[in-house]
C-alpha cells in the first residue's frame, strides 16, 4: 500500500508531482457542518482561487446542507469527491471508508493530504503509516480531552492522539490548543504549527440601519429590543447552562432585554424547560441554526460565548468581531489570551461561573445604554485574521513544509 512516484506505471494521465504546475492537495473532513465544515469551505475556496488543485474526501452522515454546495464546487473545479460514509463513533464501517479513502489517494496522487477534526485525523494518519509520498496535515479543531476530566474514555482518545501525532504536522488554532498537544500528548513540538482561524470579513460586516430593521423584522425581535445572543451547538462544551443562569437576573431587571440563542443539539428541550424554570419567557428566543448567521449578526447588539473549551478563538467570536459587535465571553482554553488582546469592548468571566458571567452582562448592558464608540473589534479582525492571511499561511505550509518526517518512530 505503498505509493510512490513509480507507481504511474507509464499512465500518460497520471502526472509525476514534479511535473505539474499545481499543488494537488486532499481535504478529509468530518463532521460536514459546524465550524469544522465552515473553515473547511473557506479554506477550499482560498485553494481554488490560488490555482490549487483540490480534492474532497467528506462523510453524508454528519452533514448540513451547505456541505453539497461545497461538493459540487470542488466537482466543478475538476476535483474528485468521495463519500467515506463514517461518524465521529469508532465503527465497522470504518474499515469500508477506508478502502474509500485509500482508492482516492491512488487515484488523486495529493502532494498533500490535509484532515479535519478527529475522525478524518484518525483515518488519514493511520493510512500514513503505510502510505508515503503525500505531506501529512492535522487540524483537531480542539482535542476530544481538552478540559473533561480524565476518565476512561478521554484517556483512550489522548492515548491514540498521542500515538498519532508523530504523524505529519499537526495545525493548531490557538496557543493553549498547541500547549495542550505538546505538554498533554507529548506531540513532538517540532510538529505543531499555530495558524490562528480566519474570518472572512467581506461578508462578515457591520449591519446599516437598514439591513438591522430587516434582521429584527425576519427574526421577530422587536426594533426596540436590547438583544444578547449565543450562537452554539446545545452540548456541554458550549455551556449554555452557565449562559441562560448567568443572564437571566439581568432580564429579571431588564424587561427590554431578549436573549436569543441560535443552535441545535440534544439538548435543546432540556433548555427551553430551564428557561422557563429561570423565569426567562418570553424574553428567550430559541432559533434553529442556519449555514449562514449573518442575519443574526446584523439583528444583534451584542455576542456571549460561555465555552468551557475551544480549539481557539471561537468562529462566531470572530464572526461578531467582524461585525464590530461588543462581546462577552468565558476565558475558556482555546480562549484565555482574548483579555489580553486589546479588544476595547469585551466583558470576561471564568468558565463555568454565572456570577461572573451576570456582571459580564450586566457591564455589557450599562455600557450599551451608554452608546458603543470606537469599537476596534472589525480593525482587528481585518489587520490580523483575514483569510489572505491566515489560509494564506496555511497554503505556503503546504508548498514549503518539506522539513519534515511524515511518519515518525512509534516510541
């Protein structure tokens, strides 16, 4: 299952790498939705557009409807595509996908292979101990054990990133996400490279006046409204326990104040029934996420993020920054250097504290009442976490990361 650059057989269509005039590069990705998905269409878009040549290797079964989008982009783009039909579970069927992915990569022939959260990591540097010639890449998009206590479980999943992160270079999205594979995995430092998340923001921006009226009329939000919003999956790393507790004596105060939660997940009856046990009512809006928050954006005056982990700086905090929205936040790991960013409108509270998170709100609220001026936010967003940059770092890793053993001892 070796592949090298003999094995072109003489194939007239299978070029060597050193004859083409475009990087070839695999995306593996899975889960199809979420962050995960949204940096990966990002990052496929910032490929094609660079002239690079992309394939996508992706699962049905975790997937939202943008994910079809992006297949039929890359498909477009004169790239192959093939369904690996896996979890983020460890299953029998993962052996099929497999056998998929395997048959892809003798057909493509990527200079890079580069894979998306933990499941695509798994498959992708497995086949690398077997499998040489392409550049290995991992981005874990935050680590199964970041911040769980160690039972059996996290400890297995450490164990096997541990093992698998002498394989190619691991990506991190943050210092603490890159402390955490260095000094808790003991992936060789020498492996791991910081690229921070992008934000693309041209699309991400300021609301007018009038796309904000728009915003509230779709969404139902009073014009006059005072609006604090969380946009997460309904699950224990995002604790919204932590945020419906901790804002729920500032709404008790404030009867203008509407706290709009924008996700999915198991838990979404459980909230709405702690909702009403917090005396929240009408004053809590639960709404379905779609693929494309923007309206949410321009309909709010402002974000909470109450994590108890991130990779990094979480999507939907940069997408408000981009936004120029104030921001309240949990200095979560993946997040706990964001107090010391210079960001002129942000509120902090340790994860996992609804006091705290109240007097970030209620801080949030006194302000606003005040009039935001001179929110730094978007200059940031733009001046440091463009996509040119960011993906752009990404890319250059790509062509110039050939310092590397793909496949180290596994001692």
């Amino acid at each position: 299952m070796l592949i090298t650059n003999s094995d072109s057989g003489g194939n007239p269509d299978t070029l060597h790498r050193s004859e083409r005039t475009a990087v070839s590069i695999l995306i593996v990705v899975e889960p199809g939705l979420d962050g995960v998905f949204r940096h990966v269409q990002g990052l496929v878009g910032h490929l094609l557009k660079a002239d690079a040549h992309v394939s996508l290797a992706y699962s049905s079964r975790r997937m939202g409807a943008a994910m079809g989008k992006l297949v039929d982009q890359v498909r477009l783009a004169g790239g192959e595509v093939v369904n690996l039909g896996v979890t983020n579970l460890l299953e029998a069927r993962d052996i099929r996908g497999l056998f998929r992915l395997v048959r892809l990569i003798r057909r493509v022939r990527p200079d890079v292979i580069h894979a998306h959260s933990s499941k695509a990591g798994a498959l992708v540097r497995f086949l690398a101990l077997f499998m040489r010639g392409p550049r290995y890449f991992y981005t874990p998009h935050a680590y199964y054990g970041m911040a769980k206590p160690r039972v059996f479980r996290v400890r297995f999943f450490n164990w096997v990133e541990r093992i698998l992160g002498r394989v190619g270079t691991t990506i991190a999205i943050s210092h603490d996400e890159a402390e955490f594979a260095r000094n808790t995995l003991r992936v060789p430092a020498e492996r791991v490279r910081i690229i921070h998340n992008p934000v693309d923001t041209e699309h991400f921006c300021p609301a007018t006046p009038e796309q904000r009226r728009v915003a509230r009329a779709k969404l139902g939000i009073p014009e006059r409204a005072v609006v604090l919003a969380t946009i997460s999956r309904m699950c224990w790393q995002k604790d919204p326990e932590t945020a419906y507790a901790g804002i729920s004596p500032v709404c008790a105060q404030n009867p203008d104040l509407v706290f709009l939660h924008l996700g999915w997940g198991k838990w979404k009856d459980y909230l709405t029934e702690k909702g009403e046990q917090l005396g929240l009512g009408s004053q809590l809006k639960i709404m379905d996420y779609v693929d494309d928050p923007r309206v949410f954006y321009h309909a709010i005056d402002g974000l909470l993020v109450s994590s108890r982990y991130e990779a990094g700086w979480a999507l939907v905090f940069l997408e408000a920054m981009a936004c120029n929205l104030p921001l309240v936040a949990s200095t979560c790991l993946g997040m706990s250097d964001i107090g010391r960013a210079g960001l002129s409108h942000l509120w902090t509270f340790e994860p996992e504290n609804i006091p705290g998170c109240t007097e970030a709100v209620q801080q949030w609220l006194v302000s606003h009442r005040a009039g935001i001026q001179g929110c730094n936010h978007r200059a940031f967003a733009i001046e440091r976490l463009s996509p040119g940059r960011c993906y752009g770092a990404l890319f250059e890793l790509y062509r110039n990361d050939s310092n590397f053993i793909n496949v180290a001892p596994l001692q």
